[in-house]
C-alpha cells in the first residue's frame, strides 16, 4: 500500500500527517489547504478573521457566521458554562492579557486582573440557532477557541480522508493526535503513541505508550506553554473566577476520546484543582478516558483504561 507522510508549520507548531492510499499526495495537499483556511477563519490573531469580527463586534451587534464556526462555539459554550471545570471559551481577554507563549508574555496588575475577570462570563454569548449569529453581550468580550479548534481541525481532515477512502492514517496537529484505523507498519495493528514526562527538562522524554486504533489522544499540560517571572514560573492553562493560572497538584491531563474535539475540551475540563477531584470528574463524563500524572510525576487512569506502568490501554 502507498504511503505518503508531510510535516508542515502551521498554527504556531507542527503538522504532521500519514497517509497510506494510493492518492495520498493529492489528499495530503488537500488537507494542508482546509488546514490553511480553518486557521484563517478560527483565530483571534488575525484581525480579519471570521472569530474576530465576532469579537470586533462585541456590545455591538450579532454577527452571522458560518455553520461550522457556529456549531463549534455553540459547543464550547455548553461546555464553558457549566462551574465544575475551568474550560472557557470567553477567556479571550485574560489570555490576551498574559499573552503566554509569545515574547512579550507579562505578569498582569491585581488590578488588571479584576477588569478583565469582568468580561469573561460565557453566558454572555447570545447565540441565535435559526440566524446562525453569535452575539457577544459586553464591550470588549472576547471569543478564543485556542483550547478547542485544533481537535476540530483534526476531526474534520479525518472525516475528509475516510470519505476519501483512506483506512489507515495519523495527524498529528501539534501533539493533538487522531488516527484512522491502525498502522500497517505495526504488526500489533495499533498507532502507538507517546505520553510526554510532562516533569521532564525536555521534550521527547515519554512516560507512557498508548496503542490507538481509530481513537484520539490529547495532552495539556503545565510544561506546554508558560513564562518565568522573579523566579516564579506561570503556565498558559487560566482559571477564569481568579484571573490567574489554575493551582493545582495536576502536571497534565491526557484524553483518549473518538473524537479529537472531546479530547480537547476535556484535557482543559479535566484540569481541576486534585487529581482526585479531577478522576472522580472525568470517570462521569461518558465517552472519556483520562491520563493523569501530578506534579510529583505519578499516573493516574480512569476507570476505563490500564497501566502496567510502561503501556497504557483501553479496557
């Protein structure tokens, strides 16, 4: 069977794609195109995107927007207002705020803070299903899908490859991974795929194996993206009642989920302030399966997974 692989930059990391079909190539280029235009469409760091020109209109009017962009905040926002997880789409403005990941990443005032915790209420977002219009209540709110769309993204290029005829593939869109069917270089029929040490001084150094046949797996974690100030370091993963990043005994939390989306939600959902809290919280949520490792570098599953301390797998 032909197989075709590529690696690009987009989204400020990598995209790596695997295709085993015999017009690989052409789909290959073809994903990297639909890539191409989500990003365009779904981020806050272009001004003229489709996202912004919600944002640009907060306090304004609604503004009508395209069904998939719709439907994906309309999710996030189910999710976003439930008080049991810190998952917020309306975290826009604090993570403008503190901007972590970029250059001129900053310790924001206590004052700053309490200014913008005031426009970060996500039932502030008015959504209207028949006109398909977004409507953000507040002046000055905004929308951020950062924590959500790379899980789209991936789960929309696998619903393109499969309708393409592709049964064995893997996209990787920056450690958020999904892959269709399983390896056929791997003779266990399995994509095998790493749990990075998220204690660990660099990338690459893997904790946990987990054989993915068909299913997604993502990571957050506190080594992902943060900034050190006098000593102190703050990592990107905001808790939207105090302003500031989540305190809590979690180091990371990995999701094994059929859907990339789900995966995404849940590995922010799932970071509450105890792994146990965290366990208890991601065993209710049907469809989920969670990775845990503390602060102190032990690994901790749900209920629907094992750990022989080297592989991780689904019951």
């Amino acid at each position: 069977m032909a197989s075709y692989k590529t690696r690009f930059p987009m989204m400020g990391t990598f995209i790596d794609l695997v295709v085993h079909h015999e017009r690989g190539e052409a789909l290959i280029k073809e994903c990297y195109l639909q890539l191409q235009e989500f990003t365009q469409r779904f981020t806050v760091n272009q001004a003229q995107s489709e996202l912004m020109r919600v944002n640009n209109y907060a306090g304004i009017r609604p503004v009508r927007v395209k069904p998939d962009l719709y439907a994906l905040i309309k999710k996030s926002k189910a999710i976003s207002v439930d008080p049991q997880n810190p998952f917020n789409v309306a975290i826009g403005q604090l993570v403008k705020t503190w901007h972590i990941g970029f250059k001129d990443a900053k310790l924001p005032t206590d004052k700053e803070l309490a200014e913008k915790l005031q426009l970060v209420d996500p039932s502030n977002i008015i959504l209207d299903d028949d006109y398909q219009s977004v409507y953000l209540s507040q002046t000055g709110m905004q929308i951020d899908l950062g924590a959500i769309a790379k899980g789209y993204f991936a789960d929309r290029i696998k619903d393109f490859l499969t309708a393409n005829g592709v049964e064995h593939g893997f996209i990787n869109l920056g450690g958020n991974v999904l892959t269709i069917g399983y390896s056929p270089e791997n003779a266990s029929q399995t994509w095998n795929v790493g749990i990075q040490n998220p204690l660990a001084a660099s990338r690459g150094d893997i904790c946990r194996v987990v054989p993915l046949r068909g299913y997604s797996m993502v990571t957050s974690g506190i080594n992902e993206r943060y900034f050190e100030y006098n000593g102190q370091r703050y990592h990107h993963l905001l808790d939207g009642k105090t302003g500031k990043p989540i305190s809590t005994n979690i180091a990371s939390v990995t999701i094994i989920s059929k859907l990339s989306v789900d995966g995404e939600i849940w590995s922010t959902a799932g970071f509450l302030s105890s792994i146990d809290d965290a366990l208890t919280y991601l065993n209710r949520q049907a469809g989920i399966e969670a990775v845990l490792i503390s602060n102190q570098g032990d690994v901790f599953v749900t209920n629907g997974l094992t750990d022989n301390g080297t592989v991780i797998q689904l019951r």
